[in-house]
C-alpha cells in the first residue's frame, strides 16, 4: 500500500477498490489489444500526487474526471486542454477523493471522502455550490449528513417520475482508534431543494456500513452494500491490528417506502464483502462484487499520515452477477474473470459496438488492472493489463465518450500519477500469441528443440518453462530482437529429465513451435503449439496395431486437475484412465496399456 495515508484512504481502498503496492516504473506502450491512445500521463502534470481518475462523466457534452488528492481532489474538464475547475479539496484539504459523480436537473453532483464529513457539491457549468458540507450559511445540513460518521458518498443515482430525484449513499465509519465503528450506512435524497434522509443504520443491520451502489432498472431503484466487521487490536506503542471480515454484501430494491432484500449474503460467497458496481446493459442489472477479508496494522505516532503496513488479502475472487427480475440472480463469473487474485470490479460501463458490450474494470490483490469485455456470452480482454504499465493498479473510471465504440478509462497509480486513455477494445477476442503450449517433448532417445519466432517490429523477451512429470523447471530466458528467431536445446536447458511439456511466455506477440528427430535425425516430426489451453481436446488419428500410441497431457494451471480420456473405436466408446496431474506437470498415457 501507500507508505503514508490516511486511516480514511485505507479503509475506502479496502472496503471498495483496494490495491497492493507494485513495481517501480514501466514502459507506456498501451500494448497490442485493441487500439488505445494514452491522453493524460502523470497525474494530470501533478505526478504522483494526483492518484486516481475517476468517475468519468459526461457534462454538457464535455467530459469530466473526478481526482483523488490526498491534499484535497479536484474536478478535471477536457475542453480543448484537461484543466482543474474547482480549488483543491473545494477548499478543505480533507475531500481527498471524489469517489461519485452523477448529472441530475442540469447540473453535475460531486460526492466526496472525507474524515470529518463527507459533502456533496453542484455545478452549473460555471460556479460550484456546496449543498451538504460544512454547515455554513446556505448549506442545507452539515458534513456527512449531519452524521461526521459518514465519510463516503459511495453511491449515487437518479431515480423516480419526471426529473427525478437524486438518491446518494454513504460509506459510514467512526475513525476514532478509540471507539471505531459503525452505525449503518445510510441513503439520502435530494429533490434540488431539500434533502430527506431515506436508509439509517444499514437497513437495520450495522454491519451494513456502506451503501456502495445504487442503480435504476426496471422501474426500481437498486442498493448494493458493503457488510463486514472490523476487530482492532493492539500491536505496539500506537500501534494496532485491523482485520476486516466480510459478512456477506446484501443486494436490496426500493419497494414503496420499503428496501426489499434481493440477495443477501454476498449472494453466492460470503466473502464478497462488497457489492461495488451496478449497470443496466441490455435488459439486464449486471452486478460486480469486491471479495475478500483484508487485515493490515496502523500505526498511529503521526495522525496526519498514518502509517500502513503488512497488509494482506484473502480472497475467492471476485463475482459477477446478472439480474432480470424476481428473485433469481445468474452467476456468470465467480473466482475472478480468469483467476481468484482477481478480487474486486472497479465499475461497468455499456458502450456502443454491432452488438452492444459491457467492458468490465478489475483489480488484483498484484499486478496491473485489467480491462475485459463481455459480449453475452463469453469475457476476452479489451487491453493489455495496465495499458501496458505496470503500475496502473486499478481502473477508476469508465465512459462512453467521443463517438461511436469510443471509450475513455481513468487509471489509479500511486508511484508516477493516474493517466486517462481513449480508444476502442477489439470486437472480438484477439489472440494475443504470446503465451504459448506446447505439449509433447522428450528427451529420451530423442533430440528435443523449442523454436521461437518475433514477428514484430520491437524487442520481445520470452520465458520458457518446462513442466515435468516432477514439476516445474524453469528453462531459459530468450531475447528476441525483432524480425528474428530462437532456438533452444531442450536438453541443454533441462537436466535430469526426459518427458518435458513447454510453456512459452513473451512480452508481446510471437510464434513458437516444437521440433523434435530421432534415429540420427533420419526421422523427426514438427508441431506448432497453442495459444489457449482447455478442458476438452480431440485427437482424431491413433493405431496400436504396429504403432506406439501416446497421449501426453500438460497442466499448465497453478492448481492440479484430473483428465479424463475416452477412446472413441471403430466399435464405440472406451473409457480410458483418469490420470491425475499436479500443477505445472505432463504425464503421458500409453494407448496399448490402457
């Protein structure tokens, strides 16, 4: 994490969109998928100071970032040039994030974090005005509501007949090491004039400390919680331990006056701790979870940039939810997109293509952000992780801005600044050819060669790894400068072993194949290897009259798997062996013996 942040930064970045810290600088080539083109770099020209960019909103057809500071965030306008329209923190350096922002009546609303408070300001596209803050003359109600415990405005939406009214939801927490705590999240609505409380003490559960979605679909409004416990400990001098246990997130609709449960204990793992991200996308809610129980020690010595250290994050991965109605909720992700370090969705956004997509932000517990589309059926990446930097940790905004399939993303990186970058991800999926399968390989007998061809116009590294029955080894580390080809000796980089499955992973596009001769090279045969590995496989030829016939199966998952091969005869099915594979292995079967 940051080395120095405030208490009420941690518990928003763990509650709703955490990030562990990553890797020094990385190169911003945007990358292969998709056509990208990096707008704002280093935080606006601030650098590392300005963190985060977003939500992104479009605002009299300009489009708008919100920017997290921890000196005080500013609201960003791209017209012509990005410029700031507002001071810093709109004066009090204690709004060190816009985590809302909505249109409503003509206006942009802005909703804040801060320690003391949070507030919400309006803007008519030239003045700001504080309508929930610090209590001052013409302010309708004190910061956070008239509750000081309400630090977030972690929702907003527009919901009801005409104009509508515009319903926020807050993240509600004590900071005081003291007493820390909550006493329920809360929602509030705002006609333009008056404001009316709606929700207090998380729908009567005070485990719900956060209202962190909120959407319109069907005609209904939608709330999405956060809901957990926290327990405090003491470490050490002003030092002390928080750890954070998910109670399961509770999806709830406005029923009258009623906020009816939909889903409740984190709808299918109770260690979604947070319902994040709600989007109506053809016909359906599309729902988006954070996963996980974090626990992190604080140290208190210095109240102003309290320290955070040993930070660590269990989690399932994160989940993805469809809903149409009724009481039926459909699972169309669960343990992350592609794998459970995905642990939290950092917004949706429904942007126009031939079909329609929805493109997905992730966040890891490591690594840079991902960006997936999802077209109904299946997720594929819409670019590389990061933009192709590896300190882009989190995706924190997302719009359909500047014509048609055209989309803007905000980035959050602590170590050089946020950035924003347009484009349009591809239709469809793309492979990428740069992680490569290669299955067979032995060195028994047989001379054994990994062959690897870069196709493109920049330098690619590429890491070879062999999995063994016995594991896996890591072989060589390849340079490939562009338009070349490399060739490696399977036995000159894997001593002690004969059977030997290969996984190829480059920096960028390549081809890679495997060669292998025998009988002093006066036989040999040749295969191209794979770029996606799966559940099921067809090998149409196979002979054990005169012939050796093998299957030669390679895990290449960091967990182990069980396969089960059928034989398929000129007289029917055969059920053949259940073989049993440990992670990053190869084990090979016998047709005749089996």
């Amino acid at each position: 994490m940051r080395r120095a942040v405030s208490f009420l930064s941690v518990l928003f970045l763990l509650v709703l969109l955490p990030f562990f810290s990553l890797p020094a600088l990385a190169e911003h080539s945007g990358g292969s998928i998709g056509s990208w083109s990096l707008e704002v770099s280093r935080g606006f020209g601030a650098g590392a100071a300005n963190t985060a960019a977003g939500p992104l909103v479009t605002y009299n057809g300009k489009l708008y970032a919100g920017v997290a500071n921890e000196a005080g965030a500013r609201v960003m306008v791209r017209d012509g040039n990005w410029k700031a329209i507002n001071t810093a923190g709109f004066g009090d350096s204690k709004n060190a994030d816009i985590p809302r922002m909505v249109v409503y009546k003509g206006k942009l609303y802005a909703g804040t974090m801060n320690q003391n408070g949070c507030q919400v300001w309006s803007y008519d596209g030239s003045t700001w005005k504080e309508e929930v803050g610090s209590g001052a003359a013409g302010t309708p109600t004190g910061p956070g509501f008239g509750n000081a415990s309400n630090i977030v405005v972690s929702a907003m939406a527009v919901f009801g007949s005409g104009e509508g009214e515009l319903y926020v939801g807050s993240v509600n927490y004590r900071i005081n090491p003291v007493n820390p705590g909550s006493d329920g999240a809360e929602i509030w609505k705002f006609d333009g004039t008056n404001w009316g409380n709606v929700v207090t003490g998380g729908f009567g559960d005070t485990k719900n400390i956060g209202v962190t979605s909120l959407c319109a679909f069907g005609g209904s409004l939608f709330a999405g919680t956060a809901r957990c416990e926290a327990t405090v400990t003491p470490v050490g001098l002003l030092k002390v331990k928080v750890e954070i246990t998910s109670k399961g997130c509770e999806l709830r609709k406005l029923s009258g006056s009623n906020w009816v449960p939909v889903g409740g204990n984190g709808i299918t793992d109770t260690k979604n701790i947070a319902l994040v991200a709600m989007e109506e996308h053809g016909g359906s809610l599309f729902l988006g979870t954070t996963n996980g129980d974090p626990s992190f020690v604080v140290d208190l010595s210095n109240p102003s940039a309290i320290g955070i250290s040993d930070l660590t994050y269990s989690t399932n991965g994160l989940c993805i939810y469809r809903y149409v109605g009724g009481s039926v909720i459909e699972e169309i992700a669960k343990g992350g997109i592609k794998s459970k370090d995905e642990f939290t969705v950092s917004g949706f956004v429904s942007y126009s293509v031939e079909p329609s997509r929805l493109l997905i932000g992730v966040s890891k517990t490591s690594g840079p952000a991902s960006l997936y589309v999802y077209d109904g059926e299946e997720f594929f990446l819409g670019a590389d992780d990061g933009f192709g930097n590896t300190n882009n940790v989190a995706i924190s905004g997302l719009e359909a801005y500047g014509g048609y399939g055209v989309v803007y993303v905000g980035t959050t990186n602590d170590k050089e600044g946020c950035e924003v970058w347009h484009g349009s991800p591809p239709e469809k999926e793309e492979s990428t050819m740069r992680d490569w399968y290669l299955a067979e390989g032995s060195t028994d007998g047989f001379e054994t060669w990994i062959l690897v061809q870069n196709p493109g116009k920049k330098d690619v590294t590429a890491q070879i790894t062999y999995m063994t029955p016995s594991g896996e080894k890591t072989g060589p580390m390849l340079s490939l400068p562009p338009r070349s080809r490399c060739t490696v000796d399977v036995s000159g980089t894997l001593p002690g072993e004969a059977s030997v499955s290969t996984r190829v992973e480059a920096t960028d596009a390549v081809i890679a194949e495997r060669a292998m001769y025998l009988n002093g090279r006066t036989a040999g045969h040749d295969s191209i290897g794979t770029t996606t590995p799966s559940t099921t496989w067809y090998l149409a030829e196979g002979s054990t009259e005169g012939f050796e016939t093998w299957i030669l199966v390679q895990n290449p998952q960091g967990e182990k798997t069980t396969a089960h091969i059928t034989y398929m005869t000129p007289t029917g099915e055969k059920k053949g062996p259940d073989i049993e594979l440990p992670p990053n292995s190869r084990k090979t079967v016998d047709v005749s013996g089996t």
